[in-house]
C-alpha cells in the first residue's frame, strides 16, 4: 500500500509540475514577522521546529519525520548561544536540505546573522530568495510564502559555510488528492477503450445478426419478425 500511494504521490506531482511556472515569491523580514504568521494562517497552523530537547552537537536528520520534514547536509544542536531566546538552535555547515512531505507554500526562520533559501517542487527549482541580514546580535527572523506549492527547501550562508537558525516555522501542508481520485482518474481511459470496445462489439453483433436474417428471409420468407425477436431477447 505504501508503494502505490508513493506512485500516487510521483503522479500527481508530476501533474503538478508539468504545466508550472516559476513561482511569485513574497518575503519578509523580521519586522514582518507577525505578518508573515498572519498571512500563512496564522500561529496554530504554522509548525515549529525549535531544536530543543536533544544533547548539545545532536546532528539532526529524520528527528521531526512527525513533523513531515526530514534534514539532509552536515548540522548539529547548539546550546547556550545567548541569541537563542529558548537556549537552543541549529548550526548548519555548507547548507542543509529540507525534503516535506506534503506540498507547503511557506517557511521562515530565525536566524542569526544571515541566511538564504532556495525552493523546489521536485526536481524544479523555483526560486532563490535574496539573503536575509539584519544587523545586531540577535536572532532575527525571514521568511518567504510563494504562489505556487514546494516540497524542499534549501538554507545557507551565500557568504561563509556556517549559518545559525534559532527555529524554522512551515505552514500547512498542502491537500494532494487521495488515492481513489487518482485511481478514478486512472480508470477514466479505460473505461472509455472497454466503451468504445463494447460498441465495437454491438454494431458487430448487429451486423452478424442482420446477415443472418437477411439469409433466412431468402430460405423462409415471413420468419425475420420471429428471428429478430429472439436476437433482441438475447441482448
């Protein structure tokens, strides 16, 4: 069951990404940040991923898999940085992939220093944002909500190989169809072909059976009515 709806998922993204363009991007900066909460739903949609409650040098990967969203790249657990207002966040080395299970259209994350983030549907690159920077020592927050949906996010320094995220924040996920629509949608040409198959069948039955009355009306004159009603019984 797993494997078919993996093939479902593979579908529909493909349907997904077949026809996109690229995406129309809003971004904002830490003075935006309860916008940018507001405008993606508000804070009881938005998940939270606040890297507390692991040892200090933890490399995080599929920890948050309940969350829908898995790490891939070199990172570890800091403790202690007094830009954390919870006492702890994540450092990243050479950058780190996000991969989320569902289609999202947001994301945003504390950070100190600097950041910048990339977003993909697939294997579709859609968008590489501007790098966000304010300066001061503690963590500051950017984020981004795109038109169009995503399902991996790409964060790093543009300027040094290690960045630092106090949190990341991503809204709810977007609803894929479920595995019956697809199913439905897949039967749809077949049952077209075995439609157009059974006509096939009947206009060919028809003709066979008109032969055959025509050659009864030539050996028996006056039995077509009879023969007929019985081929129409048949059907």
């Amino acid at each position: 069951m797993k494997t078919v709806t993996r093939i479902l998922y593979a579908n529909a993204l493909a349907l997904m990404t077949a026809s996109i363009c690229p995406a129309a991007v809003t971004e904002y900066q830490d003075a935006d940040r309860d916008q940018w909460f507001a405008d993606s739903g508000g804070t009881t949609n938005i998940t939270t991923v606040d890297f507390t409650g692991f040892p200090s040098g933890t490399q995080i990967t599929d920890q948050y898999d309940h969350f829908g969203v898995t790490f891939e790249g070199i990172n570890s657990i800091s403790q202690g940085q007094i830009s954390f207002p919870d006492g702890w966040g994540l450092s990243v080395r050479f950058g780190n992939t996000l991969f989320f299970d569902n289609p999202i259209h947001s994301f945003g994350a504390d950070y100190v220093g600097r950041y910048q983030l990339e977003l993909f549907l697939g294997d579709q690159h859609l968008y590489t944002s501007d790098h966000f920077f304010e300066p001061g020592t503690g963590a500051d927050f950017g984020g981004i909500i795109a038109d169009e949906p995503f399902d991996r996010v790409i964060v790093y320094d543009p300027f040094d190989d290690l960045s630092v995220f106090d949190n990341f924040f991503f809204g709810p996920p977007i609803a894929v169809p479920a595995p019956s629509a697809f199913a439905a949608m897949a039967l749809l040409p077949l049952t077209g072909r075995r439609r157009r198959r059974s006509m096939r069948s009947l206009e060919s039955f028809q003709s066979r059976n008109s032969s055959r009355m025509t050659s009864k009306e030539k050996v028996r004159p006056g039995s077509i009515a009879t023969s007929h009603s019985r081929s129409m019984v048949g059907v």
